[in-house]
C-alpha cells in the first residue's frame, strides 16, 4: 500500500478517482463530491492533504485530512460534515490502511484519527496493537420496506394519536396542511435563506449557530443543495401550517437512501402542535409511497423524538490508529487518569477511592 499526498485545494483535479472509489462502496452522498467540495470551500484552513492510497494501479482509499498539531493528524471534519471525510474499497482491511497513513504522514506522526465513522460504511476493527475505537455516538434510521401503514402501526399509539388529534383540530378550524419538496437548482437560494429565517427565531440565533443566507453555514448549504439537485439528488421539504411556513427538512440523496441533514421549525407556531412531527409523518409516508430508497438515514445523535419513529439505531465510532503499539498503552493511561479525575470532582478522596 503506497500512501501520496497533495494539497486538498487541489480535490477539483481528482474528481474522478474521487468518484469511482465513491461509487465501488456503498457511495453515500455525505461522502459524494458534490458534498465534500463545498465542505472544502467554506470550511478548510487551507493546509488540509487530500491523500490517495494506491495498491499496485489501483486506488484502494482516500481522504481529505487536516493537521491537529505536531504529531496528530485526522480527517477533515466540520460540524457539517456528519463523518469524516474518509473513502475506502470494500473489503479493504481499515486498520492496515490507517497504519500505513501514519508512517507515510510527513513529518513525526504519532497517532491518526478517522473520525465519526458509521460502521455500514468503515467496518468496525478490533481495539489492540495500534488499534483503539472510541464510541462517539448513536444514530437513527429508518428502513422502507412494505407499505407506511403496516409501518406507522409499529409506532407508539401516543404519537399516531396525538397527530391525529393536531391534524383533526387543524381541519376543524379550516387551517390546510401542506407538503412542499423543492428539487430544482434555481429555488434552493430562496429555500436555504427561509430556513435561515426559520432557524433564527429560535434558540440557535442566540447561540450563534443558526444558518443564515450570508454566514458560511447558509452559503455552504446553498452551494451543496444547488450541487445535488442539479442533478436530481437533492429535496428540500416544506410544511406549510395555513399560509405559514412552519417546519423544513434539508436533504441529500444517494442510489438507495435520503438522509436528513438539517430541520428546523418556527417556534411561534409550536406549544399545542408538533410542526416538525406533523412534516415528517407526510414526508416518510411519501418516501414509503414512492419506493425510491431502502432509508432514510438521520446521523444526528439520537434523540428522544427519533425513537419514537424508529428503533434501529447504531453507533458510530472514531478509530485512532498510533505509530507505536506502545503509544496506544499511554494514552490509554491518560484516558483513564483523566476520566477518573472527572468523576471524582467534587467527591472527598474516601468516596473516590
């Protein structure tokens, strides 16, 4: 296995080897190009390697990495990046490919991290040797299979009974629902900055964390959404509560499954109704009724409401690889020594021993 590097400025005039790795796994569209390259262009540093491995003629693997100090590198990974920005063949050993990473990285590197890994994607490989996986967290999804009534009569009755009543009550008072899906390039701009509007009368505005149209969050995911829909892998779904817009789903999509990147609701139309809850019942009975994909991936941390719509859930995991078998014993050390001194802050020395 031959490691090579050049500067991940340069991903545009490696798109097709990019591509055909992509498209010889499972291809997920968090790791299609028409993602990582905006991801690239609002979000890196500058110095960050795009990093080919090679097995005779062929490309076994590749990554965009960035450099965490003197001795650490990991792939590439801004909080909008769901897992980190890392492409292999399958069936390819992880952790063989991840060792060679860390001896051929320039410069004294001692450890290698590929991050917020999903285990469909980078097999899990045993801790030992240079090995060490780290649970990050657990993620949800949904399979579509058969029809969404013998679906949704698997979920809680609270749910099913609580929709009912919200939209029985809506129906009374005359108040139309509406499901709205934007795929085409041109209207993504307009869609992006109304949930920018959406999310800033909520309590992202005041943590700084909301999209907005002219912040590199909102520019991103107008670039990436404009990028997928043009060619037809992109939907962004809209619920209209009367004539209000109350809740939005951003979304991308690969050959068998959508995932759900990003929702937000407007608050002032939220207490007694569910806007987000009442979109996504419509929506996943339409993606049930299409038959267009065997997912719906959410990729987020689980939450409360996600196992109230599904109970598949796994967990992604980071993968240190370290230069030294003995390395990997230290940090270990270090790992538990730090835990330990967490948990008994605040306790007396007796009842921490």
């Amino acid at each position: 296995m031959n490691w090579s590097f050049v500067s991940a400025r340069s991903f545009a005039e490696h798109l097709s080897e990019w591509a055909r790795l992509h498209a010889s796994g499972a291809a997920s569209p968090l790791l299609a190009a028409d993602f990582v390259l905006p991801l690239l262009a609002h979000f890196a540093r500058g110095d960050e390697l795009l990093a080919t491995c090679r097995c005779g003629q062929h490309v076994v693997a590749m990554a965009v990495l960035s450099s965490e100090g003197r001795a650490r590198w990991q792939t590439f990974q801004p909080a909008q990046a769901p897992i980190g920005i890392w492409l292999q063949c399958p069936g390819t050993d992880t952790a063989m490919l991840a060792a060679a990473l860390v001896r051929a990285l320039p410069g004294l590197n001692l450890v290698t991290a590929i991050t917020q890994c999903d285990p469909e994607l980078v097999p899990r490989p045993a801790d030992g040797g240079c090995v060490q996986t780290l649970n990050y967290i657990q993620t949800a999804r949904i399979t579509i299979e058969g029809s969404f009534d013998a679906y949704w009569s698997t979920r809680g009755k609270n749910l099913r009974g609580n929709l009912k009543k919200q939209r029985a009550r809506l129906e009374r008072d005359g108040i139309a629902l509406r499901l709205e899906v934007i795929r085409d390039a041109e209207s993504v701009g307009a869609a992006v900055a109304d949930y920018g509007n959406l999310e800033s009368t909520g309590w992202k505005a005041g943590g700084g964390t909301a999209v907005h149209a002219d912040n590199a969050q909102g520019r991103f995911y107008k670039d990436m959404l404009e990028a997928f829909c043009r060619r037809g892998a992109g939907s962004i779904y809209r619920y209209w509560i009367g004539g209000q817009l109350a809740a939005t789903d951003l979304c991308i999509e690969g050959a068998d499954c959508i995932v759900v990147l990003k929702t937000t609701y407007d608050e002032r139309v939220a207490g007694s109704l569910s806007p987000t809850l009442l979109m996504r019942e419509e929506e996943t009975r339409e993606l049930f009724d299409q038959g267009r994909f065997k997912r719906i991936e959410f990729y987020g941390k689980v939450m409360e409401w996600h196992l109230r719509w599904t109970d598949e859930v796994r967990t992604l995991y980071h993968l240190n690889i370290y230069r030294w078998p003995a390395l990997r014993g230290w940090h270990r050390k270090l790992q538990a020594r730090a835990a330990r001194q967490s948990t008994c802050n605040g306790l007396t020395e007796q009842e921490c021993t």
